[in-house]
C-alpha cells in the first residue's frame, strides 16, 4: 500500500487489525488540492498514511451499537434519529470515525424504511431525522426520494437532515435536475429540509460547490457546516476563521467544530484539548459577532459536550449541548486537567 511516507507491504490481516480504510478519492478533490497552495494540509484527509498502523482507540467512540434500536436507526437523543442510509462515500477521509462501516458491506445499513418509519412514528419526541451512512448524496436522488416515501407522511416530523461532504468532494452531484424537486417535496410536506456540509478546510470550498450551496438556499434549504479539529490539516485559527467566514458569507452556518474522536487508526489527527481551546478562543477573536455560531464539541459516548475554558485552578469546564439524560443538559461540571489530554477519557474522574 502506498502511504504518504512509502509504499509498504501489507496483509489482509495487517489491513483489518489496523482498520485501514481502502483509499478513494474523487478527480475533483484530487485535482483541487494538488493545485492548491493548501496541499501540504489537505493531503492528510485523503491520502493514507503509515501513522494509521500505529494509532490507537475504538472504532466506535460514540457508543452507536448501543444506540441502536432497529437497524440502521440510532436514537441516542430525544428528538433526533440518525438513519445510516448507505456505506459509501464519494471519497474517505482518513479521519473518519465510522471507519467500521465505511467502505465496506456493512450489516449497520438500514435495510428496512417500514421497520424504521414505524419505531419514528412510536416515537413523537423525534423532531427530526439525520441521513448520514456514509453519504447519503453517494445514493441516486431516486433512492432518497423511496426513503422519503417513508418518513414524509410521519406528522410529527419537523426536519430533514442530510450531512454531507460530497459539496468538497464532487460538487456537479448537485447539478442533479430531480435534487430540486426532492427539495420541493420535503416543504410541501409542510417539513424543512436542511443540509449539514463538511467543510474543513478553506480551501476545500471551491467556486462549483458556493454556486450549488446558493442555488439550493433559493429552493428554501437550510446549510449548516461542521468541522473536525485536525492536526496538520487545520490546527491553525486563521484557517478556521477564514473557513468559518467564508461559510457564513455562502448562507452556511458554522454548526460544531468537533475535537477529533480516538478512533483506532485515526487518533494521530487529536489535538490536545488546551491547544484545542486556544485555537477556537483565537478564531472567535478573527470573527464578528454574526459569525461565531460554532460551537467546540467533544461527542463523547455520554453525549455531545461542549468545551468551555481551562480555569485558573486547572480544571477543564464543559457542558452537555446533548445527552440522553434531559436533566444533564447544558449542566457544567468540570475535571482536572492533564497535560496532553485530547479526549474526556484522558481525564480522571473524582
């Protein structure tokens, strides 16, 4: 296998053992980045390197198997559910925390709409829909439009979701001429349908893909985007900042900015959580007030916390933004800091 270090040789047992996604990558992110002033960053998204063998963690860091309840359809928090629609993407980043199921066959896909547009139905609580695999937009606008047979009719049902980075890796996918009558359907249901782009990067947001982003905007969708904190990729605020205001300028809201998860084979992307803080205190200092809407989230298998400050007396504060228990939400509570910590778990508990 060809990493960014050298080509080395490599079993299929090695590949498993060190959960090594296979590489993919779109002609369009390709040719970007290469001609890009930003290669020597944007290199690590895609392409693989030697440091995968050697990186420790979970392949499920969120806790989803126990989040499951019907296959294919997690309910972690009340008014969410998170369907795994597909186990493809157009590209695979080699961060990704999903490195279980993508690339792969997996058994975690969604294999029954009915069975799952009955437990959503169950279940009034739930708000809002999230498509993710995967990506969703990798599936033919017809297959969206079966799995909207589905979940449209269910009355209570404000939301839509669609997380997506095919707007960085192939944004002509949005050329597509039945994508806007998709879009129709979902608000003559009387629903509103949102996209959650993942942009990462400045230079990841191309010319194609700001026209595709505002040409959806006009058929009424909403844009959110989330990042991941990424070493040598985009530890930097002027990057971010530039990011996040270039999103914000496109109609895009900067959503999470996500501290990178300890996934096996992915955990040598962690920024320590303090450079983490300094680096988000720095951005929100680049922006104006309209701007900063992100939040520095560590979506631990607990929930979603996000991370406020180090203190003087050297502990660490944070809050849930999302957890399973309603009461724990938006509660700040604090640990002891410890140097070189990039994840709650680094963090002894009292």
């Amino acid at each position: 296998m060809k990493f960014m270090e050298g080509t080395r040789v490599l079993g299929t047992h090695e590949l498993q053992a060190s959960s090594i996604t296979r590489y993919q990558v779109t002609k369009f992110y390709r040719e970007r980045i290469t001609n890009s002033r930003y290669y020597e960053q944007l290199k690590h998204i895609v392409e693989p390197s030697a440091k995968e063998c050697e990186s420790p963690g979970s392949l499920d860091t969120s806790g989803e198997h126990d989040n499951t309840v019907t296959p294919g359809l997690q309910h972690k928090y009340a008014q969410t559910g998170l369907l795994l629609v597909t186990d493809r993407c157009a590209s695979y980043c080699r961060f990704c925390f999903r490195k279980r199921i993508v690339g792969k066959n997996s058994d975690e896909i969604a294999p029954n709409f009915s069975l799952i547009a009955q437990y959503i139905g169950a279940h009034p609580e739930m708000t809002n829909v999230l498509l993710s695999g995967g990506d969703p937009f990798v599936l033919s606008s017809a297959k969206l439009d079966r799995i909207l047979d589905h979940l449209l009719p269910i009355a209570h049902l404000e939301t839509i979701r669609f997380g997506t980075k095919m707007f960085a890796f192939a944004p002509k996918r949005f050329e597509d001429r039945a994508l806007p009558d998709l879009f129709r359907r979902i608000h003559k249901s009387g629903k509103t349908a949102a996209i959650v782009t993942h942009f990462d990067h400045i230079g990841e947001i191309s010319v194609d893909a700001e026209w595709r982003v505002r040409s959806l905007r006009e058929l009424g969708v909403q844009f959110f985007n989330q990042s991941v904190l990424l070493a040598k990729v985009n530890d930097d605020a002027e990057i971010l900042a530039a990011t996040f205001a270039k999103c914000h300028q496109m109609g895009i809201r900067p959503y999470y900015l996500f501290q990178a998860r300890p996934v096996k084979g992915a955990s040598h992307f962690q920024v320590p959580l303090r450079r983490g803080l300094e680096i988000a205190r720095s951005v929100n200092q680049r922006l104006s007030g309209i701007q900063k809407t992100f939040k520095y989230i560590m979506s631990h298998y607990t929930g979603k916390i996000e991370i406020l400050d180090l203190g003087t007396d050297g502990r660490l504060y944070m809050r849930y933004h999302q957890n399973k228990t309603s009461e724990k939400i938006g509660r700040i509570f604090s640990r002891q800091h410890v140097d070189a910590a990039c994840w709650l778990d680094d963090l002894p508990e009292e």
